[in-house]
C-alpha cells in the first residue's frame, strides 16, 4: 500500500494541535491546510470514515467526499478560507454526507473553523472541521416516521373514533371520528376546539375529567355527553379519556363511542319500567279495593245474616216450637257460630277493616295478636303515632309489609320473638322489623328470583319511592328496613319512583 508522509509544515501542525483532548473526542477531527491536504484526523474521524490516520493524512480532503460532492465542496472550502468568517455551520449549505473508504455514502453534521498558526515561513492557515455521523439518527427517524405512519393507518383502520388533544385543540383525528362528525375528511377535524364540537352541558366535566387524566396518566376516565355533528344533528357518545404518556403532559387521547341507540334504549326501558310500575300500582289498587269490598260485604252482609240466623236459632231453641232434640239446635247454633267467626277471620285477612276505621296501629296490632295466638311467635311492637293525614296506600302498603315480613319470619327463619318498630321524621317514615332467627345465608343477602314475598314488598317500597334494605343482624337473626319519603307517599311519587335495591334487597329468610 502507497502511503503519504505529511509535509514538514504538517508535522509542525502536528506539534500543536495534536493533543489528547482531541484525540479522546467522540465526534471526528479533521484539519487541512491551505492546498485541501490532511493534516490531522483523529481516531473518531478515522473510525468515522474507516481510514487510518497513515491513510489519510497528506491526502486531498476529496477522499472524504462522493465524487458529485467533490467540485462544489472544495469551492466552498476556498470561498471559506478566503473570507473573513472565522467559523461557520455546514447545516447552511443543506445536508451533508461523506464517503467511507468501502465507498458507503452517509449523512452527517459539521461544523469548520479557521486556524492561522505561525511558522518558520510565515503564517499558515488552516481549516479544522468538527464532524458527527448522523446515520444512525437518521436510520431511527425513519423507523420512527415509519411507525408513525402504521400507527397512524391502523387508527384509520379502527371501527372506533380517536381523537388526540393537545390543550383543548385536536391534533389527530382518525377517520371513524371524521365518520361521527359527519365529515368527509379526518384532516377537518385537526385544530378545531374540543368544547366546538362538545355540547355544552358536558364541558365542565370534560375539563375535569382531562386534568386528572393529565395529572395521573395511568388513570383511564369515562365520560358521557353529547357531540355535534357536521350537519347540525346531534349524537349519545361515551368518551374513554386517558394520557398519552409523553414527558409534556399535554396529550390527551380520547376515545369515541356512538351509544346513541343504546341510550334510546336505555330510556325506552325506563319508560317501560315507569308503564309497567304504574300498571302494578293500579293492580294493587284496584285488588285492595276489591278486597276492601269483599271484607266490608262478609263483615256487614253476611256476617250480620248469620247473626240474625244465631238469634233466631236460638229464639227457636228457647220456645221448643220444633219439639225435637235440644242437642241437634245446640249443634246447628255452634255451626253458625264457627261459620261467624271463619267469616270474620276471612274478612281481617282479605282486610282488617279497622284499617280504615281505627288506623294503621290498631290493625299492626290485631295483626301481632293474631300471629302470636296462631303460630305462638312473640311480636314486640314499637310504633310511634303516624302524622296525620297519611294517604291510604301508604297505611295499606305499611300494613302489608309488616304482614309479610312477619309470614317470612313463620315460615323460614325458625324465630321465637320478632320485634316491629316505626317512626317518622319530618321527612321520612322508618319501618323496621327484626327476628331472632337464622338469618339470611348469603352475605350480602340478594333476591332469589322466586321469592316473591320480598319481591312483593319491593314493589311496593318502590311504588311510593321509598327505599328497602335486608340484612343480618350481628347477634343473629334478620333485620328489614323500610324507608318511605313522607312527601313521595302520594300519587305523583309512584309515577317516577325508578327501580333501586341499594344492593340490600335479598330473599326471604331462610
């Protein structure tokens, strides 16, 4: 291999620029002389362009360049060393590439300098330049813009609409988002404000909503408004807010979700719910009232027929005007006697007409007595005085909850004792009944779907807007509280009362 021995003048060059600083650089040294030789190249510059220092030095400066590069650079160089600037960026000139010695082309950055340094001959100058290969910048800008742009194509390519934010302005919309704006282009989109196209109800929780997300990005937000679209229409969307994890802290990515037919659906239901509410509402009515009547009509008809048949009975007996048995009138007495009292037992429970007569107490009470002498369970009654006036389908509605809680404890919980307590505040009445039985097995309580006692007295807690809660007690036993507003009693709080368990509403007891 022909090697070059630098001139004299370059090893005097050697002597004062040669240092360790510059040979420890990481970026590539290389200095010429006036006539464009090399006279210094450092190892990163000889790693740089895979030559060594004895391949290079005494060389033309045009080895370090392609072939098209070589006439308008040395032109450069001259017009440089011939100015008055001292220094100067390549990045001027455009982008800027050099050659490696196994004729590879890469991009890189420069920055030159002049140097006069006096010697034995006069002063010399020199050109130091200050290199950076950039190929490895470049080949990650290209894989980064190559993946910016598949990102970019499989958000076009997804059915649900994203939008980015910066600030309040979007920067990126994908096509799904142009689609539910009613916009042809996604590009439409870009710059606009958020709160444009956001009705306004939702702004305030929006702008909340994207500062937490912004200040704890792990967090994913979910908010729901409404949007306006391109031709004036307007559409449900469930918006999914979460940051984009960048060092600023400005990005915000949404996601857009149509549930426009699932919020129609949504109130469908409800209107159906509220139809299907009022429809048992009227049946409940309608069947308390049909049992008042029949109540009313054994109590005062044939109650007061049998009466009359007794009194004549024993008017017969007494005068022997049949001149039979004695015993066969006594027997026929004693028959309409239990025939009274099975009508008057029929009549209480298709409806304790005290109800009505002496109030909602007196008919709990006979209620209590009544189970305590069939089914020997002791009933401990608590009831404070009702304000007054209540509406009867609150007074029917409390009675028959106390009378099927107290038939669930007969029947499931193995109880001795069951206490009933109720008050009232200004704003609310408070039913509560408690047992000292087995309680419910599940923890917490939830409705069976054949329990349609407790299913019963939901609909009917529901129906005048009030609220049901079970559980167990923690001595042992069940507890079931009933909480009606005093105001939502009336016929107007049945109409809107919305379905509601306050996860509390179980089955009957066990």
């Amino acid at each position: 291999m022909h090697k070059h021995r630098p001139p004299a003048d370059a090893q005097d060059m050697d002597s004062l620029i040669e240092t360790g600083a510059i040979h420890a650089a990481l970026e590539g040294i290389v200095t010429i002389d006036e006539s464009m030789r090399i006279v210094m190249i450092n190892p990163a510059a000889q790693r740089m362009f895979g030559r060594s220092a004895s391949q290079a030095l005494g060389r033309d400066l045009s080895i370090l360049i392609p072939d098209a590069l070589r006439a308008p650079h040395a032109d450069h160089v001259r017009q440089f060393m011939g100015s008055d600037v001292v220094e100067r960026p390549m990045a001027e000139r455009g982008k800027l590439v050099g050659l490696r010695a196994n004729g590879e082309v890469f991009p890189l950055e420069a920055a030159i300098c002049k140097v006069d340094v006096a010697g034995a001959g006069g002063a010399k100058r020199y050109v130091t330049a200050l290199l950076r290969d950039v190929s490895d910048e470049h080949r990650l800008e290209a894989l980064i813009d190559q993946l910016n742009r598949r990102m970019r194509s499989l958000f076009d390519l997804l059915p649900v609409a994203i939008w980015i934010a910066q600030g309040e302005r979007v920067v990126y919309a994908n096509r799904a988002c142009a689609r539910l704006f009613g916009m042809a282009r996604r590009e439409s989109l870009t710059g606009q404000s958020i709160y444009a196209l956001l009705a306004p109800v939702a702004h305030d929780l929006v702008r909340e909503k994207m500062a937490h997300a912004l200040a704890w990005q792990e967090e994913v937000l979910t908010v729901h408004g409404k949007i306006a679209r391109h031709d004036g229409s307007s559409r449900d969307v469930e918006m999914v807010v979460a940051a984009l994890p960048d060092h600023s802290r400005t990005l915000v990515q949404m996601v857009l979700s149509d549930v426009t037919e699932q919020s129609q659906e949504r109130r469908d239901l409800l209107d159906s719910r509220r139809t299907l509410r009022d429809l048992a509402a009227s049946v409940v009515d309608a069947r308390e009232e049909e049992r008042r009547r029949i109540a009313r009509e054994l109590h005062d008809e044939l109650g007061q027929r049998l009466t009359a048949l007794k009194l004549e009975l024993s008017a017969l007996e007494r005068s022997g005007a049949l001149g039979g048995p004695s015993a066969h009138m006594r027997s026929m007495i004693e028959m309409v006697d239990d025939t009274v009292a099975a009508t008057r037992r029929i009549s209480m429970d298709l409806r304790p007409l005290m109800l009505d007569d002496l109030g909602l107490s007196a008919a709990i009470e006979w209620l209590a007595q009544d189970f305590e002498k069939r089914t020997g369970l002791q009933v401990v009654l608590r009831l404070d005085p009702l304000p007054d006036p209540m509406p009867q389908k609150a007074l029917t509605a409390l009675y028959r909850i106390v009378q099927e809680a107290l038939t669930n404890i007969v029947r499931h919980a193995r109880a001795t004792r069951a206490v009933v307590s109720m008050a009232h505040s200004a704003s609310h009445i408070d039913l509560c009944v408690e047992d000292n039985g087995s309680g419910f097995p599940d923890d917490p309580p939830r409705t069976p779907r054949r329990s349609f006692g407790l299913i019963g007295i939901r609909e009917r807690v529901l129906m005048l807007g009030g609220q049901l809660s079970i559980g167990n007690l923690p001595e042992g036993g069940a507890k079931l509280v009933v909480r009606l507003p005093i105001s939502g009693t009336h016929d107007t709080a049945m109409a809107t009362a919305a379905p509601q368990d306050n996860g509390s509403v179980a089955g009957d007891a066990p």
